[in-house]
C-alpha cells in the first residue's frame, strides 16, 4: 500500500517536477499539491494524508505557521519540512510546532520517497544539530538522570544510526535484518528510553552518550 501524501511548495516548477517523479515511485503517491498553504488544514481534512512535505517560505502563511494549524487539528499526520538549505533556527521552530523532521530541496526523488515511507513508519530525518536543540529546549531531557537504559548490542547500533539520521530502509541494509525487524527495534528503544518519537530518541541518545 502506497504512503500517501500532500506537498506545498511555492516553487510551481519544482513542486510540479517532484510530484511527478514521486508519482513515479512505487512506496509513495501525491494525493494534492499547492502553492500556498492557507487553506492546509481543509486540504488536509478533506484528502487525510500520510504524510505532508511543507516549504518553510511561502507567501500568505509560512510553513511553521501551518505546521502549528495542522497539529492542531490533525495530530496523526506527520510533516516533513522542506527547505533550501539547513535553516537550523527555522526547521527547530517547525519541529517544536509539531514536525517530525526535514529534508533539503536538493535531495534526490530516491531519497525523498525513502524519507515520506519512513516519517510514516516512525522514522524522523533531522541533523545532529536539530536534535541538539531539541535536547535544551526539554528540560525533562537534562534532567533524566544516567540511570541505565538496557538497551542490547544491537538496539545501541540502530539508536547509532538514528542519531545519524539513516532511514529504516537503510539502517537495514547496513544490520542485514528485514525493515520489519527494524521497526521492531525502535519500538523497543522508545519503549525502554520512555519516547514516542525518533527525535526525543536522539536527543536522549545525545544526552547520555548512549552512542559513539
């Protein structure tokens, strides 16, 4: 079954060359696509999306302001922000508002649809410098303690290439185990680090130099 989602990007050309060669993947299906994001919560309403890939500048509305109109009525679908280059202080403020994680324009359709299937999955791309913020912004997070988190060998290894931003797709690719297997993994790590995201994940993993 396809991931479905919607895009908003005010780049009319840039939008209309993704959509059609993600519509050309067989994991992923653009279900609407828009210049603007002032009526997103209706699209959204309407179309329910898996996922949704936002542009951060847009006119009318911003991205981040969407992203908190969305959550707020929407709080299962997943956003992925979209952004010509790593704006850290703007892609922090839409994870805070409610975005699982970000990719860059210049990232490859490849890479993009491997992104949407895995945000849908639980997965989250973010940088190492996004999850730090992440870290102080929680005080919760500095104040945990180093109490042992049991993680097993190979629960470290996957919590390794979370922090490093690898998808599910690759993560197994590189521990030879099926995608499955690996989704299993996360839920045990979130479950034993007490999260229900990949980016609380990282910022614990960070905090408490769980990974190399």
């Amino acid at each position: 079954m396809k991931v479905s989602f919607l895009m908003f990007e005010d780049n009319n050309e840039l939008r209309e060359a993704l959509v059609t060669a993600l519509n050309e993947k067989d994991e992923v299906v653009c279900i609407g696509n828009y210049d603007n994001a002032i009526h997103a919560t209706q699209h959204v309403k309407e179309l329910k999306p898996d996922v949704i890939l936002m542009d951060i500048d847009m006119p009318g509305i911003n991205g981040i302001e969407a992203v908190k109109q969305i959550k707020s009525q929407h709080v299962n679908v997943e956003i992925i922000m979209f952004t010509v280059f790593d704006e850290n202080d703007k892609v922090f403020d839409a994870i805070c508002a409610g975005a699982t994680g970000y990719l860059l324009k210049n990232s490859s359709t490849e890479k993009i649809a491997e992104s949407i299937v895995d945000v849908a999955n639980g997965g989250a791309p973010m940088s190492a410098t996004i999850a730090r913020k992440i870290l102080f912004q929680f005080p919760q997070f500095k104040t945990a303690g180093k109490e042992k988190f049991n993680l097993s060998n190979r629960e470290v290894e996957i919590l390794n290439y979370l922090v490093k931003g690898k998808s599910y797709k690759t993560i197994a690719q590189l521990c030879f185990i099926s995608h499955d297997t690996v989704r299993t993994h996360i839920k045990h790590i979130y479950e034993k680090l007490q999260v229900h995201s990949a980016p609380e994940a990282v910022a614990i993993a960070m905090e408490h130099r769980l990974v190399n």
